[in-house]
C-alpha cells in the first residue's frame, strides 16, 4: 500500500502519523516525565544517530525507565522511518528524527477511558520536516539573546545532562526574555549568576582566538556541540570550558548557539548589546563551512533557499 | 445521541474521549508547558471548583498563557462534562475534573501533519472517574514517605503556586523513594533540606495539638490544603506555618497528605521511622469525618466500599 | 549676609552649596563606603526625621562608623538647613534632607592633593528641592517594575538593614528592567527567587484586602514603609509580612512602592503583566489620603501642581 | 602658564587638581555607581596601560555606560596628564593613574544647584603619586590577611570581573579583619567558603613550587595577577586555577598580593598562622626580581626607599 | 560499701567514675557519632529533666539509634546517679547530668581488643560539679561574642534540632573568635549570613522591650530558651522569632545566651561593639530574677559565692 | 617483660591497650574535636605513612591544634607501635595505624574526676589488625552506594580537606543508605547535588578509558586516592577530575572507592542501578594488580584468604 502520510513507531507498532495519538493521560503530558531524543538528516542520511541514541540510554539509565528496545533496535526502527518519510519531502528537505520515552500512562486518569492502562513506558519515534524557514534569517544576521530572571534548573533537582521534556522553567525564561525583544530566546543563567544554555541550544562564544563554552556539568551534553567541538579540534582552534560570567559574554568577539536542527545559529546581540561588530563572524563562517564540508553539503544554503523557495512559511 | 463514553472539551469543542487527542507536537508533549487544575465531584457536584480555577488564573498570568476564556466560560464547561460523563459513573463513583492549558502546537515540528501550527493555546477539560482502589488501603494502613536526596524546584527556577506538569523531579524522586519502600513516595526536600510536599500531595502534621504546615512560599497553595485549614479553623485547631526539619517531622504525632482525590491520608511512616504509633490517629480521624459532614457523604467509607465492591482494581 | 545658595554642613563647617565638595579620593566616590540617609519636608517642616537618624545611628554602628555627632547635633544641623534653605523653595515646594557619612579620606590616593589625609569620616548633611516632575506621571498612571537577573545582595555580604550607597547592582538592574521598558524599575530578588524591593524604594502589594510585604530581613527597613504601615493600622488594614513569590505578586490586587520623595506610588505593571484593573486602585487612594491628613497637605496634588506648574521639568 | 599642581581631565575638560570637583549628587557618590581602572607607571612610564584601559572597555560595556571616548583618546588624555604630572613627583616616585566613569549626575537631587543636571556618564582621568610608604613595611615583613564573616559578592549580584566602586562589603570586611589584627585586610570567602581575593588585590599561594590562583570567574581579572602569570610562565614555574579551600591556603608554602601600587607583596600571616616561615620566601623574590628586570628598575628598592627617605609619611 | 567518688552509668551497668571508660573505637569517638543531653540540678534537684529527656528521644529517632531504655529507665538512672553524686558536691554546689547515646563500637578498629564488638548503641549517664568559676566573672561583666566566618551547618547536612557531639565546625569557630577577644565564643552564622547560636547556648536580644530569637528552624531547641520564653510569658515580655541580621544584633538593647549551666548571660559585646551601654541590663536581671524565683534559690549568687568562695579555680 | 596486648601511645606514655582511656570529658568524645589519620602496613611495613602524617599536620594546622610532637617524633612512635604490635597478629594479617589529636579535655565537666582538667591536646597513636573479613565479599562483588538525602559539609562550614571525627553527616547518610539496601554505603552529594565521597573512602570512575575524580575541592584528598593516581599516571591512564553528576556516574563503565583498609573496592550498584556490567572490571583489577606489584603482595588476595581461613568473623 502506498502510504502518502509520515509513519510513526508507537509502542510497538508503525502507523500512519494521523493515528499516532498518546491518550490524555499519558505521563509524558501529566507530568513531563519523558526523555528524548532529537536527530537530523543531512541528504536524508541520519547524523550522529548512534551519539544520540547513545544520550537518550543515559538519560533513560539515570530516570530509570526501561523501554524495553535494544539500540540496535532503535537504529534499525529510526531507520526504517527515514528511508519512509524522506520519500515525502519537498526538493532539498531534510528530517528531523524523534524518540521519546514517557513513564507510560498515569494510573490515576486512566479510568478514563474504560481500559487498564498499559504498565509499561510509552515508546514512540517520528520524524518532521525541518522547518528552515525558522531560522533563515537569523543564520544571516544573528540570534538575540537575553538572560531572564529565571534560573536553570540546579543538577540537585535533576541532572543537566538529561535530556527531557520537563521544560517550563525554559519556556517561561524565553517569555521572560521575549519582553526585552520580540525575536529574543532566553540564555539562562544557573543559581551562582554563571551562563548555561538556551531552551533548545547549547551556547558557545570566542574570545582571542579561543572557542569557550560553559562547564559541561551546567548543561547538555549537546550532540551538535560535540560535533563542533570535533571541527574546532580538527581546525587548531583552541577550546576552553569554564564558567562563564556575563560580562565575558558581553565582551565576546563572536558568540553562538548549536542545535540539530541549523548545527550553528550566530548570536549577534545579548541583553542590548551587540556582540563583536554585531554580525555573524569569521569563526562562525569557519565552522559552518567545516560543517558542511564533513556533511557533504551547504548547510547554510540550505536553510535559506529552501526557507524562500521550497517551502511556503507556515506563520 | 446517546453517547457511551466520556465527553471531552478541547480547543473549543466538545467530542467524545476517543477522539480526544493532542498531536505529538504540543508543547505539553515536548516541553511539559502545560498549567492545569484538577477538582473533584463529592456525589457527582464539584467541590470548590471556583478555587481550582481561580488558582488556574493565577498561573496563567504568571505564565502568561491566555486560555481566550473566562471563568465563567470554564464553570459552563465543567459544569456540562460533569453532567454527561457521571452519568456513566459506576454506583457511588465520583469525578474527577481536569482543565490544563498549553503553550499550543511547538512550531519546530508542526510541518510533521502538513498542515499549518495552531497558534493559540491548547486548552482541554475533561474528567475521569476517581479511582478509589488506587488509595483505599493507605487510607486505611497510612502512607509511606521517603525524603529522596532529589530536592524540589527552588522558586529561583518557577514558583512553586503555578501548578504546573513540568514534573520530572517529582517523578525521579518518587523513583528514589520507592527504591526504599515500593509503597512509598517521595517527601521532597527543598535546598536548604527543609521539607516541602509530595509529587502530588501538600503535606501537614501535627505537633502536640497543633497542625503544622510547610511555609507556603515552598509549596504549591493545594486547594485540599485549604480545606483541612478551614475544617481545622472550625474546629477550633491551631495552625502554624514554618520551615520543617526532617526531625521535627519524624517526631510528630501525626501526619498526612491531602490531595483532590481522596482529601486525607494519613501517613504512618517516614524514612522508615513509624510516625506517632504507626496508625492513623485521632487528629485525621477528626478532620476526615469534618470534611465528610461537610460534602454530605462518607469519604472514607465510599474509597473503600467503591475500592473493594464497585470497581475492579486495574493493576 | 543674605545667601542666595542652599547652605551644606560639610566636616564642621556650614557653607554655600557650591563651595562643598569632596575631593577625588574620599571613600565616598573610591569604596562607595558611604552610610546614608534621607529625609524630607512637608510644608517645610522636616517629617519623621528622628526615625530617619535612628536608622542613620544603626547603620553607622554595623559600618562601625564614628560620625563625631550625636542625635541633637543632627537633629540640629539639619533643623537649620531646612530653615535656611527652605526659603529658597519656589511656591508648594519641599525638600529632601540628606545626611552621609563616608569612611574618610582614602590614604592610597591622598598624596594627589599634597596635604594629609583627614583620617576620620567625612560627614555632610545637604538639601535638595523634591523634584515632583519626576513622579507625578507615574502617580498618576501607575508605575511599572520588571525582575531583572541581577540579584539583591544577599545578608552574608552585608546587612539589608543597613542604608548604604554601594548599589551598583541596583544600578545594574536598572538598566536591564529598562531593555523590557524604559519607564520601568528593577524590582529586585533574592538569590532564592523572592520578591525584594527597587533601587530607592519599598515594595508593598495587596492581596484580599490584606497588606502585603516581602520579609523585612531581606530589605531595607524604610520609614515610609513604617509610615504605611502605621497608617494601615490605624485604619484597620490587615498586614502581613512574608516570603513573596513572583506569581504572587503578578496576581496582587494593587501594588505599591514607597519612597521617602513621592511616599506612596501604584505600580500598575510588572514583568509586562498589568497589576489588578491596571490603575491605582483603592487602597492606593486610601492610604496616600490618610497619610496627606497626617501631614495636612494633600500629597499627590503637590506633586502635580509642583510639577506641572510651579516648576520647569530639567530633562 | 605654569602649573604647580596636577591636572585632572574631567568631562572634557583638563583643569588644575583643586578644581576637580564632582557634585554632591554625582552617581558615583549617591550609588557607588562608578566604573574605575588604576595604572602606574615604572620611571614615569605607563605600565600596560593598555590592558588596564581594555578592562575598563569590558567594564563599561557590562555596565551599559558609553563614555563616549575612545581607547586612543583615552591613551591620549592618560599620557598627557602623566606627562604633565610626572614633573612634580619627588625623586624616585611614580604615579598612580585612575580613569573612572560614572553613571552621571543623579536627576532626583539635580535641583540643589539650580541647573539643569548633566545626563551623560561623568568621566575623570586623573593621576597621584604612589605612596610607597603605605607598602613598604609590608613588603619587608610581610602582610596579614584574615577571612572575615562577610563574604565576596556573588556573580548573581553583579560580574566580579567588572572593577567597580561599589565596595562596601569589602570595607565591611576589612574592619572586621582589623578586629583580628589591626595590620590586616581581609580576604573574602565566597559564599560557598572558597578564598577569593583581597579590597584592592588579588590572591596567590605557592604549593610544592607552583603557583596557585583561586578560580578567576570568582575574582577580579587583575592586571598584575596577569603581569605574574606572564613572569612565571617565562620563568617556567608551573601554574593551577582552581576553588582554594582555607587550610590549603594555611599551609601554603609562601603567598602573595599582586596590586598595581606595590606589584607583589609576601603574605606571611593568615588568620593569625603563620605562613611558610613566616618571612617573604624564595618565589617572592624570584617573581619580584624578574618584574624588576621587566621594567628597568628595583621595585622593592624604589618602595624603600622612597618611603624612608623621599617622602614624608602622612599618619 | 562507702563510694567515694562519682557513679557512672554505662551499658547497663553503675558504676565508679574512674572505672568508667569508653573503648579508643567507640563511634562516639570515631565519628562523633553521639547525641546527647545534659541537665542541671537546683539545690540538687534535677530541672525540666524530662523536657531534656523528651528531646534525647527525639534526637535518637531522628538518628536512628535505639537505646534500649525507656524515659522512666532514664528518669530513674539519672535519679539514682544526681541522689548520689549531690552527696560529693561541696556546700552550695550542683550537679550537670548528662545522657549520651553513641553509634556503638565500630567493627572496623574493633579488633584492637581481641573481644567481638559490642553492637548496640552505647549509652551512659553521667554528672558532674557545676564548674561556676568558670562562668562568674561573665555573668558580672557580660561575655563577648564574634562572628566568625565558620557558618552553622545548614539543615541539609543534618538537622539542628538533634543535639549531638559532631562540633567540630563550633571548635573551629571558637577559635577564630578567639583570635578578635581571647574571652569570646563565637556567635555562628547560617550560610544565608543571619545569626544563629554559640557552640553551647542559644541567643537572644532585646529589641525596644521585645525579647527577639532567632528562626528555631535553624537552631536547637533549647530547654533553658524554653524556660526563659516561658518566665517571659508569664512577666507580660512579648516575644518574637525571626530571621536576626548582624545589624540587628549589635543594635540591640540587650542580648544573652542561655545555657544549662548558668542559665541566662549578659552579652555586652558582639564583633568589638558594645551591646546597650555595655553593662548587664534590666530585661536580663528581670529574667534571672524570675528564674531564680521558680528554683527557690539565687541563680546569680549561687555562681558568684560558690566562685569565689566555695570552689578552686581549676586553671 | 613480655607484653601479649597492644601498645598504645597516649599523651606521652607507652601503655598497654587496655589502659589506654580517654575521661568521659575528653573533646574528642564531647564535641568530636578530633583531627586524626589512618595508614595501614603491607607485611608490617607501614605504607606512606609521611603522606598520612603530612596530612596530619596540615589538618592541625587548619584547626590550630599544636600537638606538640613533630614528625620525626610521630614517625619514631608509630614505627615502634607497629613493631611491636605487628608480633601479635595472624598469619598473613597487617595493621592499621591511627594517630588522633583531640583538643583535649573539656573544662566544662572536668570537676567529675576532681582533678584539674589537663589544658594541652590530647595525643593518642594506636593500631588493629585490619579486619580483612569486612571487605573480603565486596571485594568481589562489588560494594553498592546510594545518594541519600544529607548533603555532604560545604566548605563553608570546614574545609573538606581536614581529616576530622565531626561525621554524624556521615552516619546519618549511611544510615539512610542502608534504608535502600543494607550492604549500601553512603554516595554522599553537596549542596549543589554533585557528587562527593563517602563516610570512609574516596569515590572514583571511569568513562571510555579515563579515570575521573569528583573535583579535590569537595573531598578529602586521600593518600589511597593519590596512590591509585600515580598507578594510573605509571600505566598511562588519562586521569580527569571535575563536577560529578548523578547521571554520569550511574553511566560509568567501572566505579570504586578507595579507603586504606582496603586500598581500592569495586563498586557495583549504584541508586539501585548496576555500574557497567555488574561485576568489578579491568581497569578495577589493573590498577588493583599494580598496587599489589608496588607493595610486593597480593592485596585481593590476602582480604580473601584472611577473611576465610586466618580470621574469624567477629560478626
């Protein structure tokens, strides 16, 4: 049968994207307990899938929910999803990959709906377009950032290096941030006043030279973060973790974020501030191209002529 | 029509519970961005459900979400679900009462359903039928509390009035506590070690006569809490709020939790320490049998007559 | 011989305000090591002035601080500025009486000037004509504060109760609270993420009828908050004092700042979330009319007559 | 003319010493609101000027206060003063050179003198001339610290590598070490209990012949901790930053101050425990001896006897 | 058989003082694994022994150390020992009792003695002479205290409220003050910087006729505190709890420490700074006063004449 | 004369163990102001005890003890305890060695042995056979570790650094351990929920072939510790030492602790989780086997075969 619809694992099962439904009372939706994952494509090849699947163990060992799949499984079921739902992407379209584990349906709610709920955590990879159209013209002149008053959560009420959904305190910093500047996110400091991460972003920035990024223990692990710090290795660019103080940041010569979706955003201004000349920077330009060389493609090309061309913006 | 199952209100309209669904790219999903209330029907009318909701307003505001209703709009809605959907109530069976609010669809991966992101609010009321067997032997024998090394949120990161479903602290720290004792949950310590509440109770003791409670400022407001305080008012018990050391709290006379579903529980155990002797005591007993005279019914008696007769326990 | 200046009492001696000066080294303008207080008049007459030195006596004490003058003396010194410089008020004017009392003459740069350094507190009390065309918009359409990321100090690097002018962090969080909104004051909090109080004032809210302050231990002990309060018990408003949350307070019925130029201001605005109906509301009112009796003088008609007619706005 | 004073730059102005005056309502008196750099010079020559004025660069930019000079004008405005004032310095002295900003006059007071206040930051360049006889002892016998209740700032209340004036809690805690031993400073804990840096200086032990730095996000980025580090790099002494606990600071080997005025000063005495020996030690010497060489001139000599013969003290 | 020296109850067994000795491995030792208690006689007559008591049990339960005895086993141990013992005391003396509770022998060094260890808590009573000298001269001319920049474990590293012999962080702490005033004691902080208690007694002050204590939340709950709340309660003295800042405290009009010793001592200086005129005040001998009338006999008095008269300095 | 006990050093004396008491009033006992060490022998040979007598005096040093012995004497005393008490141990048994300073005796209850209290430190030196039986089974199993709620001392409250007896913190973290699993051990976090040591033994992992240590900072340094670094330092193993997350370390691929009586255990489960494979690992017995190598013995060994043939278990 010709399946003209994304499909979606869920529980042991593939199915079209229109049937995958979690029920009201799924934990990942009560309570936020769900770990995820997000990989992307390059030319509808997986990057790093085995890096991030590798997180997504850690997170699971550490939140101790048992998915009962092996990562051999994970592999080949993301794959089979690739290799499906790339078919159904526009001219130079790439995915986005998904896996998340909640801690299943919540036996409180589930009378519900007049089954018993099922006992074990909820298992569900999809894929979505990449909406480049989202970060076009940021990519060409620069990312905003600014530091809210909400704090980053601290490792003693959850570990960093978990990635999981439980993220109000993130969307209430970006709405906190947006106050300042419409276009902003928020760059969320920890408890002692020191630089973490973005909502959806680890946040690196250069001074004299030297690649600098916040100490690891404060935030994600990034994957997209890894992988520039690979790039900066193969290149002699210095690298440096520490904490970072605001007015390190301000003083940066260049700064940036690095998320699956765009690899590396530059960040122009922060709270008010222009960072360097106020424009996407050498070092910036250097990685990228780094980026994309390893990818076999233009990274930041792709973003802009599919976000003017090839897709129609949705907001 | 006669429909069968629950009614669900979602996003403006009223369906029934099986085609009820979130897609997979809601911010409750993907980033537990979601405020929510839940009451209960004491004989299937709602209890004190202005307050629920007026507590939703409140977190709203704070996490200036707009729901695009008003109170009075979400009383109506109550109102008819709780009508309908008792109807399908088993003999001496009750409701509970949701509403929660999302931050809407997350625009990253919205181009996964080929159609265009909500951009409002998602905003769902619904209700499920209280599952008395869930507490019916606690209430009975006591709860089992365990403080985890997990702490709770600080409000540096989010208040702790907003009820909120960004709960995956409070579902590690019930793992932690079950690591102890498989009946147990988990006490949340705040940073500097004082005692809080539990993922989904407020908790309070008593002390020569007195009933004590965690400061608020720590805690959510719960709206059961505030009951207990005015039967206790009534009932001419004294009450005082302060900071709670873990000792004070295994030397109480007594303690327990309140929370929507079953109002009290006494609690009988704490990091493994009995709690006065063991049993529940006097002082529940007293503030139970208050609230049951209040709502007209026996809330003791229908958990365990609903728990071992009406229904089949589902796990 | 007529002096058409305001006179200042400077280290013993009183003279024209523009021969007073500090030099370029005191500890002053070098450590901000400067204990201070300010008070003001209503209708010429110096209010509360006593309390305002009291605290002046308990800061120098913490500062361990040997100013060489005692209450009557400065009680006296400033009765006479007030007569002198009074007279130079223009009509419905008022004045602002300043004492400071710095750490002295700083020894490391004391060679510039050739002579020795006074080696003892530099101590100077001065007026200043109440500058009504700052406030009267605000009291009139309601002030707006946003909670910056900037900190309030905490009591372990020195006491809150003590008036002091090192507040670069006040200065700080000004200027962030002032990329949301220009108009804004930064409303400071703890390092735990409670409500504090703004550069130059007392933050005072009201919650069902019942006046509400942040925990004294954390703010400075302002004589127009006792002034407030004072006059709320006299009229039988309820008041508490405790930990405040963010939430709290964006949910206030009225909120308020007090401050020794303007005494009683609504804020309508926080975090760009409008306080209450987003006007000055009735406890406002009746507050700053009982005090206007107090003081027989109607406060907020002074500041806008001041302001709108009397007086040429400088910026 | 010949003028037989120092001058001043002040606002844009250069005039005679005795005529730099800032109001009494500057904002670097009323808040300790001021930005500030301290060089010197080594036989009338300005020793890395341009570091210390690239740090005043970052402070400012952290401040958000635009002094509307550049570096090259301020280079300019620096070395014509020291040019100027240099010729009035007594044989075998050198000048202390401070640029600072503030954050203008302060509006609320502006009335006192009847004109309109200034609404740009106050700038002032000035010079004086090193006191030796301050260190001199000292830097014989060595100085006594002593860690006193009050702690450092934390980031979250403003960066620490911003040379501020706001200093109050370090006067505080001088007073309190001078309680121990009237000859000591204090050196500040931070909150977490870990050594930090000195009212005016930054810290350095010697363990098992490397050299040891509390951790720098923590303390001043001091221009002649920098001048060190570069000495001992060319001297291949071996060099760690990291948190320094008390009682490896008790028992460090040898300890030393590094502040612009005196360059490096032995520690011989913490909390009342001798250090080391208790006399200046083998690295002290080696690291002051190449700054000597460094500069073309013996910096301990030039302190000794500039201040037993050259100058008079002045207490 | 005539015994000429004190009895000691230990494991069970009465025996003499000098017999009485505990193993070089008991955890009391080895870890300062002990909670203990300690009482006084009035003219031989144990005081709010079972209110000591009542906390020993609370301790243990929090530590989780079961003693083998009942309250009326301790009540009758204690009496036996005090009828005893009093017989030794020279005229006008009185007795300390003391109950401690040890974690037991500790296996690993247990090997030492050749014998199994024993492996349940150990437990002892034991009393000796009130040392008066050593309090006499202080309660005439009032003791000193100091902050020192030690701070009061916090309640996450163990609970306040358990009185127990881990004091290592009070040792340090003494001697620092000890390096301000060789006389003082030190007067801790909490880590937030608020006052807390000494090593051996709590605080409290004076405040315009209201005796102030600090938050019981992070101090033990003293039995003599206790008494003098109760003595205040019955004198019409109003009373307050709360979070005390340094300032605060050395603005006090008067303060003391209570302890089960000498039960109630001026405070006269704090950091160097005279509390109230620097002498005992009214509040403080009202309070002695009262308590001496409760115990039938001159608290005071009993210090100074048994000092100096009855007794031998020890030192 | 034949001696068929231990010697033991005590305040100057040379005695048999069973004479060896400390008074009931001894600080050690009464407030846990002990500072102290514990070196062990390989075939009767003491193993870097200078190291352990190093850390001694640095220990004193910091708590200003002055034990009147230097290290000559201390080496001299411990050499001749350990030669003569190795002659009473079993076949194949070794000796641990412990030197203790407390601040000798309390005055405040020295009146019970009616003798003046002695004013100096009390010294003690003694050893045990090492109880080879207590850790033969985790040997090879591997021990199990829990992270309870009690947080491990700040700095703030004493330097981690100091090897001292103040460890109820500890005692009560094992105890809640133990809540979870009898045979756990504490895994104790600090405050910011990073991981630590626990109450005997310094804690280590590895992660893809590298060594990693919580940062020194927060721990005690141990000698065992400093002797596995120098084997991974001889055999070429990357040593890493940083903030510890929860997360990480429940993803290690081998995990220890290291303490003198055993010198290095594997450590097999964690919060319920098993570390790697569940059994101890290469790098565990790698580094084990060049220990043995260093002290020409088989250390695993000779736990095992004492435990089971040489010994009886005391317990």
């Amino acid at each position: 049968v010709e399946v003209t619809e994304p499909l979606v694992y869920l529980n042991g099962r593939t199915i079209p994207a229109s049937e995958a439904h979690l029920p009201l009372y799924d934990a990942g939706l009560v309570q936020g307990a769900t770990v995820s994952e997000m990989a992307r494509t390059f030319r509808h090849r997986p990057f790093r899938l085995g890096d991030h699947l590798d997180r997504l163990f850690r997170s699971l060992r550490y939140a101790r929910l048992d998915m009962g799949l092996s990562m051999d499984d994970l592999l080949a079921i993301s794959g089979d999803l690739v290799a499906h739902n790339a078919r159904l992407l526009p001219e130079g379209g790439d995915l986005g990959i998904i896996q998340f584990v909640t801690a299943g349906e919540v036996r409180t709610y589930a009378g519900m709906m007049n089954r018993p709920p099922r006992t074990t955590p909820t298992v569900c990879v999809h894929t979505f377009p990449l909406m480049f159209e989202l970060y076009a013209r940021k990519m060409q002149a620069g990312a905003h950032l600014v530091t809210p008053s909400i704090r980053h959560l601290p490792p003693a009420c959850g570990d960093p290096h978990m990635k999981c959904r439980s993220r109000m305190h993130f969307y209430l910093a970006d709405r906190e941030a947006q106050l300042v500047d419409p276009e902003a996110s928020a760059l969320l400091l920890d408890l002692d006043g020191h630089v973490t991460e973005t909502n959806t972003a680890n946040f690196l920035m250069v001074e004299r030279g030297v690649l600098v990024s916040p100490r690891l223990v404060n935030i994600l692990p990034g994957i997209s973060r890894a992988t520039v710090l690979d790039l900066a290795g193969k290149l002699g660019i210095p690298f440096e973790e520490r904490d970072l103080s605001v007015l390190d940041v301000l003083n940066a010569d260049e700064a940036f974020t690095t998320s699956t979706p765009y690899c590396l955003m530059p960040v122009t201004k922060i709270n008010g501030v222009w960072i360097g000349d106020g424009r996407p920077g050498p070092m910036y330009r250097r990685l990228l191209s780094a980026w994309s060389q390893e990818v076999g493609m233009d990274i930041g090309q792709q973003l802009v002529q599919a976000s003017f061309a090839g897709q129609q913006p949705l907001q």
